[in-house]
C-alpha cells in the first residue's frame, strides 16, 4: 500500500510538471535592451528602455556652444532609428566646429558663444548704450516706438492692441481711452528711481493703455487658470499677469535683454525666478516666471514688427535687444530653454 501511494504521489508531481510546462498561458518574456546617448559635451539626453524588436525614438538634438550637431553614431556610421533594437546600444553624438561669423554690431560676440556668452554680451550692451533717456522723453520715443502703422496719430496698446490717439497722454485723469508709459519689468523690482538706466530703458518699455496698466501693476509673468480676464486675452489675479498670446514673446525677450543688460552687481542686477516675486530694493530686482517665459518664448516667435520696434529703439538709445536679433541665443543664456 505504501509502495502504490508513493508511486501515485510521484505521478500527480509529474504530471504537475508536464502541465506547467505546457501551459499555453505562460507567454514567453521579451527581453528589453537600454539605448544610451552620448552627447559629448553637448546637453545631456536620457536614456531608453526598448523591448527587443522595436524601435529606439529619436531624441531632440543636443546643445553644444560653438558646435553644429550632425546626427547619433555606432560604430562609426549613422544610426538608422527605424531599425529594430536586438541588443543594449550607445549611441555617440558627433559634432562639427561653428566658424566664426558675426559681423557689425555682434562682431565682438565672436568666440563668445559659450560659457562667456553673458558676460561678454552684457559688455556690449552696456557699451553701446550710449543715450540715457529721461522719462519725459518717452512720452515721444513710445509715441515713435509703437505708433500704429494704420493710424500715424496713435499708438498700440502693449497688453490690448487697441488704438488710441497719440494726443491721449495720461495727466492724472480717469478714462478708458488714456495710455501711458508701461515698465513690463516693474521699476519697483529694482530700481524705483529714474537714475537708472533700466528706468528709461526703451527695450522694456511700451505704450499702454492706462486701466489695463494699473491691473499688471507689479505682477509676475505666469499662466493664470483661475482668475479675471478681459475681451483682448489678458488674465491675472492677486499675483501673476498672463498677457494676450500676440505679445508673450516680445514681452519674454524683453525680460531676458534685461537679465542681461543689468547684471552687474554695483549697477543693477537683475535675475529672472522660477517663483513669485515682490518688490525689491534697489540694484538688486527679480521677477517670475522663468519657465514660462522660456515657453512663451517658443510659442510666439519674432515678428517684423517686433524687428523694427528693436531698429527704432536702437536708433534712439545706441543698443539693441539680442533675443529679437539671434532668438537662438537665449539657449546659451538659460541651457534648460
């Protein structure tokens, strides 16, 4: 009996076996393989897991000052991205040297688009602004500077883009059909007083119309989800200022000239933060949101006449705003961009 028992025992953890090992639910494991990019010294890209049999996806091409990215690399030839991934890959970054090619007003950034890009264009900015306007004088700068090109006598608002008379300067009086003279850096984030260059300073300053002026106030750049709103797409709250989608990038390249223009430390250093700001004492100012601006940046690129605001302005006070002239750089000021 105890012969037949350990008999039948052995059977059923036989049978066991065999029925496990044909079980047609068990799906085999595909194995997954790791695709590594080397940038070589260009901004870092990461990693991949990848089943085998499928495909790697192209990254977004590295950022190397100085270099032009000719593409990813094994063993010497370019990676063919549609090809199925069989085994562990890493992948190198190969680049080829920029020249040398600035001329005129940037020649003296030649060279310099790398690690000494900020000091070396806070150099010529600061240089070549020559003419300190003073704040009556803008009156007739923003006059010149925003005039509407349908209408000669009036100007366009920043913030709403209406038209208004030239005529309509604001002298203390109430209306709707009033513009003044707005700092899209708020003066009171660094320099309240009219001795600074950055008071007077015209790539920053634009004609506005005077109620959606007070309601900017000194309130950071940011998106608003919850909050007032107007017909022209301006939206705020207690903090930030969301400006209508037609101005974001000429008002994000306004505040990276500044960040650059003003950074010196005994004049007046101005940094841009990824968190809400306030009012700040002199020489030294900040204002937010730095992510945001990068962004805005991007959705709303250069316009002509975002170019010949910057001719105008650079007739006037002897230096222009980079950020319209090479967009571009402003990956060398914010890598992260």
């Amino acid at each position: 009996m105890k012969k037949l028992l350990s008999f039948l025992c052995l059977l059923f953890l036989s049978l066991s076996l065999i029925s496990c090992k044909e079980n047609p639910n068990t799906e085999p494991i595909t194995p997954e393989y790791i695709i590594r990019f080397d940038s070589v010294g260009g901004t870092p890209v990461p990693l991949q897991n990848v089943l085998e049999g499928e495909f790697a996806n192209k990254p977004e091409d590295p950022i190397r000052s100085g270099y032009t990215f000719e593409g990813w690399f094994l063993d010497g030839e370019e990676f063919d991205f549609t090809k199925e991934i069989v085994s562990n890959v890493r992948l190198v970054a190969k680049w080829t040297k920029q020249t040398s090619s600035l001329t005129g007003y940037y020649e003296p950034m030649n060279g310099h688009l790398d690690s000494t890009f900020k000091t070396t264009l806070h150099k010529l900015l600061k240089d070549t602004h020559t003419i300190k306007r003073s704040y009556s004088q803008l009156w007739d700068d923003l006059a010149k500077l925003d005039q509407d090109p349908n209408n000669k006598d009036n100007i366009l608002c920043i913030y709403t883009g209406r038209s208004i008379p030239i005529a309509n300067r604001d002298k203390g009086s109430g209306g709707s059909n009033i513009w003044n003279r707005e700092h899209s850096w708020p003066n009171s984030h660094g320099f309240s007083s009219q001795d600074y260059y950055a008071y007077t300073d015209l790539h920053h300053l634009f004609a506005s119309e005077k109620n959606i002026n007070a309601t900017r106030g000194n309130k950071d750049f940011n998106y608003v989800q919850n909050g007032n709103h107007d017909t022209y797409g301006n939206k705020w709250d207690n903090t930030f200022f969301e400006p209508r989608d037609e101005v974001k990038g000429d008002l994000a390249r306004a505040m990276f000239y500044l960040v650059v223009r003003y950074d010196d430390p005994a004049e007046l250093d101005l940094e841009l933060s990824e968190t809400a700001t306030g009012s700040s004492s002199n020489k030294t100012g900040q204002l937010g949101i730095l992510s945001v601006l990068l962004e805005w940046n991007i959705l709303d690129p250069v316009s002509e006449e975002e170019k010949a605001r910057n001719e105008k302005a650079y007739s006037i006070q002897g230096n222009r705003n980079p950020f319209v002239d090479y967009p571009e750089w402003i990956s060398y000021l914010y890598p992260q961009a």
